[in-house]
C-alpha cells in the first residue's frame, strides 16, 4: 500500500466543538484520563516520553471531521493516576486496553514510548484492528542505558530535575544540533528558568516539566523491557503502520528497518523533513499535518 503525504502546514481549524474529558478505570484500580472530540470510527493516540495527549491536541484536530479521536493522558501524567511500585509494560498495555473497551476503539497510534506500548498491545489484544506506530525507540545505545540513566536517577534522587531531563534527553539524543552544541551549564541553566516559569504562570494544557521529569524513568523502563523481543512481533497479525521522519535519529531508524523486517502485516512511510517531535502541537515544535495525512489514509 503506497501512502502519499505532504509537508505543507496547512491551517489546523481547532474542531468547533472543543472536546470532552472522560475517565476510565484500569485493571489495578488507576484512573486513566483522556479527551474526546471529533466523530467517526474510533483511534487512540498514544504519546511518548516529555508529554502528555495535549501536545497531540492540534493532530486530533486535523483528525476529528472524519475519527473519533481519543487523547489519553498516560499514568503519572496530566489527567490520568500516578504510577506504583511495580509498574511495567503490562501495566500501560492494561491502561490502553480499558480505554479500548471503553470507548469502543479499535485503532491505536503510539508515538516513541507510545509506540512500544501499542505494539505489545497489538501483539496481546484481539480488539487491535490497525496499529500505526511511529518511531518506537527499539534500538537505544547500551552505553547510553548504562551510563546515562544511572545518571538521571540520581539527580532525580537529588531533586535536580533540570539536570535529570537533560540527562534524559541525551540519553535519547533529543533535542536539535544546537542541544548538543551548548554547554550542560547553560542547558540546564534554560530549563531550571522554564520550569520556574512554569511554577509561576503554569503550563497551559501541557504538563509542567516539573512533574515531566519522574515519568522519563518509566519511558526508559519500556525500552529496557522490550528489547531483545524483537522476533516476537513477527506474530502480530494486526496492520500495522510504520512511521518516521526524515530528520530523525539513525537509531530510530534502525528501530523501523528491524520491525519492517518482521511485522508479517506492514507498511513503511518516511514523513519528509521531520523529525521525532512532528506529531507534536506545533508551539512545541511538531508538523501535525503529514502526520494527519498518513493516519487518515491508514485507518480509512
């Protein structure tokens, strides 16, 4: 199947009729909030690591005149309950699928963290019709795992939770080429001023990176969790939908050629001069347009 996308950032019209917030309850009792809007057959949109569903608002904007577009909030983020001693993988897979009974839903989008999430739910609940992932972070540096978490949980430990993203931020080599330019004085000098900023004027919709900065460790739990499970997606029968950006990282990209090589049920799209963040709101950096675009030929 060949998907044909553009890059033109074309006006998002905010949907006319705003969304609804709901809650559901997952199996160990956490209560899992989300948005609604739009109408239409039904798509969970999953985010990643430094975000919660408000940074994808402007994506489900561009969704909602043809799905019914559902906005989770993962655990310890935004809407939804924090986490618990214990929780893995199995724990979101258990907060995905209540939503999906809930609402109905039998299409997922999962973004990065997201993404690893919606591909064990694929592989493990029947409900899963289509699964449109995008850049799962399969193929992280063990030299980064080993050398950089440590490193972010002490300073989270420590309270330092300016330096603690930054940590985390490299060890998933985020950020523009500038990021890597600057001094680690001056980055996190910019993010400690952020964050007061935030604790003054608030985040808006978004989550405030103050309680941002705990839930990297449960991100990079995903990725330790399922590495070295690769073979075992080769019997996910769902379609699957593989996305990625031009300007990504190379690892990334070396987590889509793996999965492209054995996903019996896929199909592979590069998004041009993206990059990890594009299905982000654009104030924070994303082109939620191309990514609409893919998502609405996929689940049509």
């Amino acid at each position: 199947m060949q998907l044909e996308t553009s890059s033109k950032q074309a006006p998002i019209v905010p949907w006319q009729d705003g969304y609804s917030t709901s809650f559901v309850t997952s199996q160990d009792g956490t209560t899992i909030g989300y948005r609604q809007l739009g109408h239409g057959p039904g798509v969970v949109l999953l985010h990643g690591a430094a975000s919660s569903g408000y940074n994808h608002l402007q994506l489900a904007e561009a969704l909602a005149d043809t799905f019914t577009v559902y906005l989770a909030d993962r655990r310890g983020r935004g809407l939804s309950g924090p986490y618990h001693v214990g929780d893995n993988l199995q724990t979101e897979v258990d907060d995905l699928e209540a939503l999906l009974r809930n609402t109905g839903a039998c299409n997922i989008f999962g973004v990065s963290a997201g993404a690893i999430i919606c591909l064990q739910a694929a592989l493990t609940l029947p409900i899963i019709r289509k699964a449109a992932i995008y850049e799962p972070p399969l193929s992280v540096s063990s030299s980064a795992l080993t050398t950089l978490l440590p490193r972010y949980e002490s300073e989270i430990a420590q309270g330092k939770l300016a330096a603690a993203l930054i940590t985390g931020m490299k060890a998933a080599e985020m950020g523009p080429p500038l990021f890597n330019a600057l001094p680690r004085w001056l980055l996190e000098f910019a993010v400690r001023m952020q964050i007061k900023s935030e604790d003054k004027k608030g985040a808006g919709g978004y989550v405030p990176m103050r309680e941002i900065a705990p839930t990297l460790h449960y991100d990079f739990q995903l990725v330790t969790e399922i590495s070295n499970s690769m073979e075992n997606f080769r019997a996910l029968h769902s379609e699957v939908l593989l996305i990625g950006g031009s300007t990504s990282p190379a690892y990334l990209k070396a987590s889509l050629d793996a999965l492209e090589r054995v996903l019996p049920h896929a199909t592979r799209i590069e998004l041009p001069g993206v990059g990890h963040a594009a299905s982000w709101n654009r104030d924070r950096g994303g082109q939620p347009v191309p990514v609409a675009q893919a998502l609405q030929q996929f689940f049509a």
